[in-house]
C-alpha cells in the first residue's frame, strides 16, 4: 500500500494479489482526494488498522485573520 500526497491532492494505491494451484485473484485501489488549499503535506498521517480501515488526517490550516469572539452574559 502507498500513500502520497502533492500539493493539493493525497492518493492512496494498494496492491494485493493471491494465487493458489486452481485460480489467481488480483485486486488493485486507486483513490485520490482533494485537499484544503494550504495543508502542509508533511502533516498528514495515515495508519491501517487490523480491520484493514484506512485512516488518513490532515490537519486543517488556520484561517487568516480568525479570531475568538468571547461571549457575554447578561
């Protein structure tokens, strides 16, 4: 399995073939998302579980100039 991410995209390949005396079984994934514009390629993370889920983060960027807007109570 590979996971890549450019710029804007992150792409995930796998790959798993099985062959016995009878028959072969090939099984490809190709998927590829879009990411945020300005997520730091360096900051994804991406682990397979045992269940074989596939669990990709990318930390969201800060937006500019947000800020907390505190909440008075009257």
């Amino acid at each position: 399995m590979n996971d890549r991410s450019s710029d804007l995209t992150q792409a995930v390949h796998a790959k798993h073939e099985e062959k016995s005396e009878s028959k072969s079984v090939y099984r490809e994934y190709n998927r590829e998302f879009m990411l945020p514009k300005g997520t730091n390629p360096e900051s994804i993370k991406s682990s397979l579980s045992k269940d074989g889920v596939l669990t990709v983060e990318a930390p969201l960027p800060a937006i500019e100039g947000e800020k907390l807007i505190p909440i008075a109570q009257n």
